[in-house]
C-alpha cells in the first residue's frame, strides 16, 4: 500500500506540476489532485516555489484624508483555467516519465495518458432530437447530432437475441469509418425483414470519453417477395419438374390451367423456402398448361410469377409384353377343379386382361376374364373356368395409361388329367379281363 516512484533527469531549481495514479488488479483507477515540488538550486539551496496570487494594484495612496473620491475597487483575480493547468501537469508527469522510459511499458504508459484525458476531457453530448430510423425490408439508416466533431458508430442485435443484463448486449457494430462530424448517418445492411432490432448510438472524439444513447428499437418492414429463375424441366409424360427461386423464404401454390378442358389444378408445399423444387405429377399426356406459381411469406404478402406454357408429349407407343408363363393344379374332390396361373412382364406400367378359348379351332368363341384395372409392369391373373385334360388357346392384352394396348401371341396349354376313382379302376379292369362291361347297359 506504500508507494515511491524516483523521477530523473530533472532541471535543477525548476518547479514542476504531478499527479499520481494508482490502479488495483482490476484495472480500477484512482487520481490524486494536482501538486507541485521543485528541485534544488545548483548551489543545494531551495528554491522558492511560486505560489499563484492575485495581480498586485497600483492604487494610488489618498493626499487627502477628508477627500470624498472613493477608493477604486481592486481588480478581480483572473482564475486560472483547471483543464489548462491540468494538462500542464500531463505534460510535465510525461516527460519526467519518457526520461525513464526503459522503466515503463509503452502499453501502460499509453493507458494511463488515456486514462488521464478521458478524466480531463469531458465526453461528447447527443443533442437535439432523438435518433430517427429509416427503415427498409433489409436496411435501416440511422441519423443523430453531437455537440463537437466525434466518430460515430451503431451497436444493434435483433431482438431475440437481445439482453439487457448482458455485458455486451449488442452483437454487431457499424461505424462510420472514423470521420469526424457533429452530425452522424449510418447505414445498417442486410438486415431481415418484419424484424425487431435493439440499437444504439456511440459517438467518441479525437480525445476524451465516449457517449452512448439508451436503448431504442425499430422493426424492419415486411420485404414483398420476388420470384426469379422460374423452370420447367425433366419432362416424362404427364410429369415436369419446376424449379425457382425467392428473395425471402416463402410457401409456396402451383396453379395449372389446361388450356384445353379450362381445368385448373393446384399443388403446393407449406414449406418456408429461399430455393423451392417441386415435381408436377398431375398434367395428362398431350395436354397444353399455363402454369403459375404462387409466393407467400406467411405475412399476407404475395407474388405471382408470369404464366409459362407447357405442353406434354402423347405417348402413342403401346406397352412390350413379355415373360409369359403358365401353370395348372388340379384339385380332386367330388367335381375336380382346374387353378390356372398365368404371369406376365411389361416394360411400363398397364392393366391386365385375359382371353381363352377351348380348343384349337379359330371359329370357337372366346371367352375373357373381367378386366383388372392396376397399372403394374408384373402381372398375374388365376384362371378357375378351365376344365381337366382339355386344351386351350389363351392370349393377353395390356394398355398403358395414354390408353395403348398391346396383344400377345396366342399361347396353348393341356390342363392335367382328372384322376381315376376306385370304381373306375375295378370297371376298368373287368373290361380288359372279360369285355362283358362293354355290353352294360346296352
């Protein structure tokens, strides 16, 4: 808690001003008022300090003790200026210390002259009205007066991240590039729209303290959305793929107009998107469309892109059969039954239908299976209706959805022989035994 700082290279019989500084481990500083000592004469003796007084007053002593011409009034003292006399001393304690400078740290030495014209120098004032905002969707423009040329600069954070009891309750800072003015403007860049900011102002001079606003706030406006880069590719049929893009997350609604039939579809996505992609999977084939794309933000603010036209293709190319197979079970039991599987490939997606007749002759009537509507590319179809050890001619036809239909070749198949029951074996050994059996009945 004792101090002692030595001073050298001082001039003899010369008076000086000083202060002394102290600060603790946390930085937190104290300063002393100003003082005055002075060095000894060459010849060891002291000198004398000046003590600062008043102008002496020449005035004049009165010849005569009964004269009624009044005493004129002493002068009045001139007061010295306090920042003067005190940035005298800065300059002195300076140079007593730059004459020892290898004892000092350039750092700490700059840091106390600050700390010195920070305590001196009062702070720049805000003056007339409060800081006006300009607000746009994604930039505001913040303008206020100081009493003297400083710098000024702009702390501010969005709302949802701001907080009063933080020590640092601003996340980013924009300045003006250290120009000296009294009347300040900042722009704030990309900012987000509909968005509330806590802002503050700063302003600091070429010396001295710095001086802050209170906390004030603005809310950015609603920013319209711009859709750009709007296409249509990857055409199959009766799907496309759109892509587009919008200068702020929106949702998104597709309308499609058939140009022809006047039908209008819609499909959208709720999704809040900057870069949207989104597959058209309800055209038909051969159709003309004016598609338009619909942008909302979710505020009530919307844009609408310019019509674009599409046609699809008429797919007029009916669907490959292939892989035919066929096989036949026979279920005995008083009436034996015939189960007849039939499976099929198709190189795209149609329905299934059979067709059969019994025997080989071209004039039989043909017989077909009830249409089965799923659009798959492996088929199967169980045929019941045919009847054991009986041939029979079948053949399949498959439509694609555009409505074009393939028919295969014609395909025969023996369906398996009914099994013999115990009588028909006994009978059927007497009559190769006596041949009586034949006359049966006869």
């Amino acid at each position: 808690t004792g101090h002692m700082v030595a001073l050298a290279g001082l001039t003899a019989g010369t008076a000086s001003h000083f202060m002394v500084v102290s600060a603790d481990v946390s930085g937190n500083k104290a300063f002393s008022d100003d003082q005055v000592f002075a060095t000894l004469n060459a010849d060891g003796t002291a000198p004398e300090i000046p003590v600062a007084s008043p102008p002496s007053v020449n005035t004049p002593a009165p010849t005569n003790s009964n004269t009624n011409t009044p005493t004129p009034a002493p002068a009045p003292v001139e007061k010295e200026n306090p920042i003067l006399v005190s940035m005298s001393a800065l300059q002195q304690m300076v140079k007593s210390i730059m004459a020892d400078s290898s004892s000092v740290a350039p750092d700490a030495l700059g840091q106390t002259v600050n700390d010195l014209v920070s305590k001196l120098i009062h702070p720049p004032a805000l003056v007339g009205p409060k800081p006006s905002v300009e607000v746009s969707g994604t930039q505001a423009i913040v303008r206020w007066t100081t009493d003297r040329k400083t710098s000024g600069a702009v702390a501010f954070v969005k709302d949802s991240d701001y907080s009063a009891k933080a020590a640092n309750s601003y996340t980013s800072i924009v300045s003006n590039n250290g120009e000296q003015d009294t009347n300040h403007v900042v722009t704030l860049l990309n900012l987000e729209s509909a968005t509330t900011y806590h802002y503050q102002v700063r302003a600091k001079g070429a010396i001295g303290g710095e001086a802050v606003s209170n906390d004030a706030t603005f809310v950015t406006a609603s920013e319209l959305p711009i859709i750009t880069d709007l296409a249509l590719s990857d055409f199959v049929d009766n799907a496309a793929t759109l892509k587009w893009k919008t200068n702020i997350p929106t949702s998104t609604s597709i309308e499609y107009l058939n140009t022809a039939t006047k039908e209008t579809l819609t499909q959208g996505d709720t999704a809040l998107l900057r870069d949207h992609v989104f597959k058209l999977d309800k055209l038909s084939a051969g159709a003309s469309y004016k598609i338009t794309v619909v942008a909302d933000d979710g505020l009530g603010n919307k844009a609408l892109s310019k019509p674009i036209a599409v046609s699809t293709s008429k797919d007029t190319t009916p669907p490959e059969i292939s892989k035919v197979s066929s096989g036949s079970t026979l279920y005995p039991g008083k009436e034996s039954r015939v189960q007849t599987i039939i499976t099929w490939d198709t190189d795209e997606p149609a329905n299934s239908h059979i067709f059969y007749q019994e025997g080989l002759s071209v004039d039989a009537k043909a017989n077909e299976l009830p249409l089965d509507p799923a659009m798959v590319v492996h088929h199967t179809a169980v045929v019941t209706k045919f009847q054991p050890t009986t041939v029979y001619k079948f053949w399949i036809e498959s439509a694609d959805a555009a409505g074009n239909t393939a028919k295969s070749k014609d395909f025969l198949i023996l369906t398996p022989q009914q099994q013999a029951t115990i009588l028909d074996v006994i009978i059927g050994n007497f009559e190769q035994v006596f041949g009586w059996t034949n006359k049966l009945g006869k």
